[in-house]
C-alpha cells in the first residue's frame, strides 16, 4: 500500500502541479540563473545512491570571489522557497522512480554513512522521504542526534496509518512553517558523527 500511495500522489502531483513547475523554474532562472535544478547524489535504501532533485536555492558565490558560505549564498528566492517547500517538488520524481518515499527519514549526504553509529544507521532501512517523523517533529530545530532518534523510531513503527498522520501534520506545517533552519545556517551545521557515551563509572563500594 506504501508503494502504491508514492506512486499515485507522486503522479498525480507531477500532472496537477506542473503548472506551479513552470512558474517556479521561470522565478528560478530570472533571479538566479541556470541550472534552474539542483542535483546531489545522496544515499538511499541500504545506502545505495542516487540523484535527487530540488529547485535551486543558492547562488553559486556571492560575487566576491572568495568562499561563501551556504547561508550567505542562499537568496531571497531561495528563501522563500524553502519556506513553502516548493523547492522539494523535483523530489516526486524520485519518488515515482523508486529512489523515494512520501513518508521516511531525509536523504542526507553520502559522507555521513560512515559516520553514523550502528544505531542512527538503521535510518536506511527503509527509503528516504520527502517528509518524516522529524520533519513534523522539529525539522532543523532539533540536534542530529534527536533527528536520527526520530527517525529510528519511525522505521521501527512505521504503518501506512502513521504515514498518512506525518503527511497531514506536513501540510499544516506548510500553512505554519518552522525549524527551516538551525540559528545561523541556511539549513543545519555538518553532522561530524555523534560523541561516545560517556564511560558508566562504578558505584561506590562497588568492584571495578
């Protein structure tokens, strides 16, 4: 039912909202200039890669010539937006591929598989999402070691009841936008890996 949900709204929404393409491609290429699409490769099920799309949001320097940084080079458009998540709709084209999912964890970046621990890998047991449990839970607001919290426990308890909840609580989320982006980035700082536990010491008395 999964899989058949992804392939009906994501086709669906390719034909109805191609209207809403067009005006959004024309506003990108005005202000910014080609390519009018952003594409990244990013891990999928199993880690397994692939090439997502999104609506360009940057610019590609800010014209001084040395290295801007994401937030600098992040537009008014671009903004604007990602405010109204208009820049994911590329993403029903993965989604109708199979890359994607409407509902699971946030495809991230390739270099973070190793960074993960065995646990917050569990993440890719299922395919990424356009949206998730820690999107309507937070989104960029929260720690990435909360995000990843989130998202296990999403494939641990994922239902198509519970789908359709993270869907609705999206779209209200797109009427009441919030947690876009972590104080000071355009969106979150890089995940460098979560810090070990730290050592459990002995109760006193007790034997080493």
């Amino acid at each position: 039912m999964k899989r058949l949900l992804d392939i009906i709204v994501s086709a669906l929404g390719l034909i109805l909202l191609s209207p809403v393409f067009l005006i959004v491609a024309v506003v990108v290429l005005a202000t910014m200039g080609r390519p009018i699409l952003f594409r990244q490769t990013r891990p999928g099920r199993g880690g397994k890669p692939f090439d997502m799309l999104k609506f360009r949001t940057m610019r590609a320097d800010t014209g001084g010539g040395g290295v801007a940084s994401d937030a600098q080079r992040l537009t008014r458009t671009g903004k604007f937006l990602r405010r109204t998540s208009l820049d994911e709709l590329p993403e029903l084209w993965n989604i109708l591929k199979g890359d994607m999912s409407l509902v699971g964890p946030r495809p991230l970046l390739m270099q973070y598989l190793e960074r993960y621990t065995p646990e917050q890998a569990r993440r890719h047991d299922v395919r990424p999402g356009l949206t998730g449990w820690a999107q309507v839970n937070g989104r960029n607001a929260l720690s990435w070691e909360e995000k990843f919290a989130l998202d296990t426990w999403y494939v641990d308890n994922r239902s198509f009841r519970l789908d359709l909840k993270i869907i609705a609580m999206t779209a209200w989320q797109i009427v009441r936008p919030r947690g876009i982006s972590a104080e000071g980035e355009a969106t979150m700082s890089e995940f460098m890996g979560s810090p070990p536990p730290p050592p459990v010491l002995p109760l006193p008395g007790q034997s080493e």
